[in-house]
C-alpha cells in the first residue's frame, strides 16, 4: 500500500511523516489489494486561530468499484489522525464484509433455486 500525504497550512517534518505512516499504515492489513494507493491530507484550517477545531484530517482510499472517505476535524493533529484510522478501519472492514456476503448470498440462493 502506497500512502501519499498531502499538507495545507502545515509544514511536514520527518517525525510527523512517520507518525502518519505508524497510524495509517497499520490499515494494510485489511487490504487485499496490495497496489492500493491511500491519499492523507492534513491542514491547519487557519493560522489566526489557536482554540477550537483548526486541524483536520482526511483520508482516501481508492478500491476497485468503490472510494472509501474518513474524515475528522479536531483540536490535536495527533487525535484527528487517530480517528480518521479508526473510522478507515470500520469503512474498510464494511467494504470488505460485503464483498465476501453479497456472492455467498448469491451462490446460496441460486442452489436453492436449482433444487426446487
């Protein structure tokens, strides 16, 4: 799996590239796909602003017949990472349990039909 980070707003250093691949890159286990590109794009909403929401995360993951998105905004860059990992995780496991069902579903109501 290739992970392509993009910055708005944020200088990207050494330090924060490997805590994006620690955290992001934990999610190739879940791909079959081993060619997968993820895009993660990081941005500080505003310079001006110190208290609030002004980090945000985002992540893609472009996939044969689907694009699966997770999106957080957050007060700490390290927390919205986490998250955007968490609900890429749910989306990916949601993705692959349908493609595993939706055939077996298949397969068993056609035997169905063939002993009727």
């Amino acid at each position: 799996m290739n992970i392509i980070i993009k910055t708005k707003n944020i200088e990207l250093t050494n330090s924060l590239e490997t805590a994006i691949n620690k955290k992001i890159g934990s999610l190739k286990k879940f791909l079959a796909e081993k060619a997968a590109e993820l895009f993660v794009e990081i941005e500080r909403e505003t310079h001006h602003h110190r208290k609030g929401d002004v980090f945000s995360c985002e992540a893609i993951i472009d996939l044969p017949n689907k694009k699966l998105t997770a999106k957080f905004h957050g007060d700490d860059l390290m927390v919205a990472i986490a998250q955007v990992k968490k609900q890429m995780e749910l989306e990916l496991k949601k993705y692959k349990s349908k493609r595993v069902e939706v055939p077996r579903r298949q397969a068993k109501k056609s035997s169905k039909e063939n002993r009727s």
